[in-house]
C-alpha cells in the first residue's frame, strides 16, 4: 500500500466525494439507468472541471462500492485511433450476459485528444459513444474546445467546480484525525486557501509540510515558499504580458520576492510565445535590449537608479508592445530552471519512466504525473527518509531514479539557476 495520503483517502465510497453534490448526484441517478436495464440515451457522461476535485475519484468510488470493473484509458497516452479503438472499443461492446462482471470505461484526458492534428480520435470517440454497451465516462479539465464539439452533443454535461475552502479544511481534518496528526484549523485553512479548491494539491502540501511527524505547527508552511513563489511568478508574468498601461505593468512585480536579473529572463522567455506578431515582437525585444542593458549597468557599476527604468521599460514596454494577442490561450512556461532540468535527454528520459510509473500506480497520464505528482513525490523524498523507502518500493523506482527524486533535483536547480546569471552576465560585458 502506497503511503501517499492522496492515493490513501482517495474515497472509498460515493458518499466520501467532497462536494459538487448535483453533479455526483446526477452521475449515480445516470449509473441507476444502466442497472435497470435500460440504458440513459445519453450512453457517455462528460465529467469536466479543474484539477483535484473528485472527477477520477467519483468514477472509481462508484466502481469500488458497487462491483464494477473500471476500465482505464488515458486519452493523452493514445498514439492513434487503431489503438483506442483496440482499447475502448472491443471492451465497450462486450457487455456481460450473465451479469458478473460489470464494467465502466473511464477516458481520461479527453481534451488532450482534441489538441492534436490528428481529427480520428475524436471521431473514433464519437462513434464509440454511439455503439457502446457499457457506461462509459469521459473526463475532461477543459471541454470548451470546438473540435470536442460532436462529443459534448452526446454526453450527459456534469460540471466539477473548485471545492470550497469548507470542504477542503474538512477533509484535511479527516485525514489528520486519521493519521493521527496534531495540527491547529489556522494551518489547514492556509492549506485549503493555498490550494484554491484543488483538493489533491491541498492533501499533497498537507503530507509535505508533515514530513512524518506527527505534530505541525504555523512554522511549517514555511516549507512551501517555493511553490508559492512559483505561482506568484505566473501570476506576475500573466499581469504583465496583460498590462493595459506601464503603471499595470510595473505594478504586476510589486511584492514579488524574486531576483530581478530572474524576472528578466522569464518575460524574455516567455516573449516569443506571447507576442505573436513580428513587428510587435520587435518592439517587445528593442524594449528588453533597452532594459538589459541598464541592468547590465545597475549590476556592473551599482548605479541602482538605473532600476527605476529598467522596470518599466522591460514589463510596460513590452506589455504596450503586444498589440496583437495570440489566439487561444497560449500558457506561460515554466520557469526556465525547471526548463533545463528537462534540457538534457538522459534527465528527460528519467523524468519519463519516473512518470510512467507514479502514472500507473495514480490514475492519471504520464504528464499529469509529472506536473502535478512528480515534485510532491520527490519532495516527500527527500525531506522523510523512512516514506521515501516505502515510496521508492511502492514505484519500484530504480536506484537511479530514488537518487534523482532524493536531491540531485535540488541541486541541480541551483547550478542551473547560476549557470544562467552567469552566461547572462558574460553576455552583458
Ligand atoms: N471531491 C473529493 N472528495 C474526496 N477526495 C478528493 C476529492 N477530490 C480530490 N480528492 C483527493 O485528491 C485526489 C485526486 O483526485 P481526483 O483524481 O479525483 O482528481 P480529478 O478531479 O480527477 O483531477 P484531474 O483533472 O487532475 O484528473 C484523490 O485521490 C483524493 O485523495
Ligand atoms: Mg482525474
């Protein structure tokens, strides 16, 4: 048994889901139909929502407590149509006869079908709703896309929101008692706040700033700094590239605890995705030159003054550059320390069969199990010695891969992140 607490209270029953009561609701009323033999004329449900909230968990408690099979497959992971109709389709057409074995097919990550040039999987999906003869559960973060189109006629809609902060803190609380833990409300209503309703975000903080002990106090969120500061970047660069004014503009880094030789490398990162246009995009890097260079100044010579125009130079100068936006939504990267974790095929490699790995074990595809459980993971990991063991056995994590998760990732930030100032700076002079 794993002893990661999302996997471990993940629930168990129906009446263990958290919250979106209509919604789950709905879905039960919708199972019923298939039990009674005759099947809804909606044969697909799309359950959509954010991360973290319950739609994977509704799907696998209802199997759990009423003796089905559930049946996994992740959309993102197909590579072709052949092979989810391999998968999805034979299953979906063998209903039992003798009612043994009752079965439910869950397609994870539907939207990362539709954002591949290939249009056969959403066909295949199509045409696959229609012939099936068993439940069969989509689930979706984003169903809006207008390749998902067809799929979203044929399916019963039932939308997961963000839990509310009370639901949250409740459920924390559940586990602390569980587990035995000391902890005072203040520390799970900052959990739950920090989480903004992501569940599995909240209950994976709340095991990392535990760290195996079995009393915590305010003093451990302290632990999770970095991860805010991470976010509040993404904030900042969004508020930025926005910016309707320079004030705007220089006003997204207020409060911002970050380098600014750092910030300067993001926004200049992050320009070319976000500035779709060329003769707007020259403007954005003549306003970056402009700020590298009085950066160059403020650093070589001290001349601090400098700073108050570097700063708006590179965030108002570049954010009144962006006439055109892109269409869609185009997402902001990472930051590039974590960026050039990546850069190197062996690391890449690793990161890959680590992932495949937390994704078997986890109900999710390989890249959620990289964004969204690969830093808590080697988190815990790293800061308890005694879970990281049970980890490493539960994954069956390589020696190499327990060594990646135990620290060399650390380390590595930091020469990465030195590297970069460093090359910065040669650049400069
Ligand atoms: N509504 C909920 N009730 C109880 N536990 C929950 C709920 N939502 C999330 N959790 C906890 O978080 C973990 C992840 O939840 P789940 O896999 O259901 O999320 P999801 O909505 O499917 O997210 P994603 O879109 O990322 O797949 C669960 O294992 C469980 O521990
Ligand atoms: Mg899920």
């Amino acid at each position: 048994m794993t002893e990661l607490w999302v996997e471990k209270y993940r629930p168990k029953r129906v009446a263990d889901v958290v919250g979106n009561k209509e919604s789950v609701d709905a879905f039960v009323k919708w199972m019923k139909q298939w039990e009674l033999g005759r099947p809804p004329e909606k044969r697909a449900v799309l359950l959509y929502g954010p991360a973290g909230v319950g739609k994977t968990s509704l799907v696998l408690a209802y199997g759990k407590e009423h003796g089905y099979d559930v049946i996994e497959v992740n959309a993102s992971d197909w590579r072709d149509e052949a092979r989810m109709k391999a998968v999805v389709g034979e299953s979906s057409l063998q209903a039992t006869l003798d009612g043994s074995t009752r079965k439910i097919i869950v397609v994870d990550e539907v939207d990362g079908v539709a954002g591949r040039e290939d249009a056969g999987g959403i066909a295949a999906l199509s045409r696959i709703i229609d012939e099936t003869r068993v439940p069969l559960a989509l689930i979706a973060n984003n169903p809006w896309d207008p390749k998902l189109a067809p799929i979203r006629e044929k399916c019963l809609m039932l939308e997961f929101r963000r839990l509310r902060k009370a639901e949250v803190v409740k459920r924390l609380r559940e586990i602390a008692e569980m587990e035995g833990v000391k902890v005072p409300d203040a520390v799970l209503e900052k959990l739950a706040e920090m989480s903004e309703g992501d569940l599995r975000s909240a209950i994976n903080d709340f095991q990392a700033i535990t760290g195996g002990r079995k009393i915590v106090d305010e003093k451990a969120l302290e632990a999770l700094g970095a991860r805010n500061r991470v976010k509040e970047i993404f904030d900042a660069l969004r508020m930025v590239f926005n910016a309707k004014s320079i004030r705007a503009a220089r006003a997204a880094l207020e409060g911002l605890e970050v380098d600014l030789d750092m910030i300067y490398t993001w926004i200049l990162d992050n320009t070319p995705d976000q500035i779709p246009d060329p003769s707007d995009l020259a403007d954005a890097f003549e306003a970056l030159a402009r700020a590298d260079v009085m950066l160059a100044r403020v650093n070589r010579r001290q001349e601090w003054r400098l700073m108050r125009y570097a700063i708006p130079v590179m965030t108002g100068g570049v954010a009144l550059a962006r006439r055109h936006k892109p269409s869609g939504f185009v997402k902001f990267t990472f930051p590039p320390r974590i960026r050039f974790l990546q850069s190197t095929s062996a690391e890449r490699e690793l990161r890959r069969s680590i992932a495949q790995k937390i994704a078997a074990k986890l109900h999710l595809s390989t890249s959620k199990a990289l964004s969204q459980m690969l830093p808590y993971i080697s988190f815990i990991m790293a800061n308890d010695g005694g879970m990281g063991d049970a980890m490493a056995r539960y994954f069956e994590f390589t020696a190499s891969e327990v060594a990646y998760l135990r620290g060399g990732e650390v380390e590595k930030v930091e020469k990465a992140g030195a590297r970069r100032r460093v090359s910065r700076r040669a650049r400069k002079s």
